[in-house]
C-alpha cells in the first residue's frame, strides 16, 4: 500500500490511500497545506495498527406487514379514510 500526497488548484493538499493492486482505499479530505496532510498520513501510519473494527452487518429488519385493508375479502374503504363515497 502507499499513500499518495497530491496538491489541488485550490492550494490545499490531500492523500490517497492506494492498494498493491493501484486501486483507491480510502480518500482523506482537503488539508491546507502539505505538512498537515503529512500529518494526518503519519498518525494514521503510526496509528492504524490499533484501530477498532465496528461490525454492522446485523441482518436487516424484515419489512412490516401492512395492515390487513380487507373486510370478508373486499376493500375496508372506513378503514382507509374513504367511508360515507360508495364504490363505482
């Protein structure tokens, strides 16, 4: 892995986290100048090794059933704000 130091036209520097393979790992922001963005890189250097892993691969909540719009199998149109208009 290497980090790449790159400078913007707006004057502020930024880094790019970049794989073996070339591709992107990760993208810091904007810093104003290149020691602040050497900064970061070397905390994030020194500091990488210790950092935590948050799973939040919980399953998803299955979705709510809707309730049942149905009285003896035609449309409850009470139910559905509609009471008092007779179906066409």
């Amino acid at each position: 892995m290497k980090f790449l130091i790159a400078a913007a036209d707006t004057g502020t520097y930024g880094f790019t986290l970049l794989g073996d393979d070339g591709q992107v790992i990760a993208t810091g922001r904007q810093y104003p100048d290149k020691a602040a963005a050497l900064a970061v890189v070397a905390d994030m250097m020194r500091e990488i090794g210790s950092a935590e892993i948050e799973e939040r691969t919980e399953p998803a909540q299955p979705a709510r059933t809707p309730p049942n719009r149905t009285v003896g199998g035609e449309p409850d149109l009470a139910r559905i704000g509609r009471s008092g208009i007779p179906p066409v």
